[in-house]
C-alpha cells in the first residue's frame, strides 16, 4: 500500500472498507444458514441482524455472491 504526503492520504490500489464494496441503501440481508433474505435497511448493519428463521447472524447478499 502506498500513501500520499498528507496525513493518512492514501492513493494508489487502497480500496477501504469492504474493498471499495459500498453496497449503498438497497439490496437484501441473506442468512448463510437457510438462505432467508430481508430487505436491507439504510444505516443498519445486516450482522446486527439475526435471522427470523434460524436465529443465525445475516450478511449482505452481496458478499455472499462475491464468494462463489
């Protein structure tokens, strides 16, 4: 990683949190258990969420499809 003079400026290939994967407002939280989706809602984190199924913590689906 290499960063610019400023204080803690980075430039170059650094992406930041999620990679550079901003999801934004919409899309769906899935459960990596049972596959139950919910709708995503802005400023809520979906791994604060607990499935309404299973229990189990929920992700963003996103990740999930970046994974296969």
């Amino acid at each position: 990683m290499r960063f610019g003079k400023g204080r803690g400026t980075p430039t170059g290939d650094y992406k930041g949190r999620n990679k550079g994967g901003a999801y934004g407002p919409e899309g769906f939280c899935v459960c990596v258990k049972c596959g139950h989706k919910v709708m995503h809602q802005r400023g809520e984190k979906c791994t604060k969420l607990k499935c309404p199924e299973c229990g189990h913590t929920m992700v963003r689906e996103e990740l999930v499809k970046n994974k296969k």
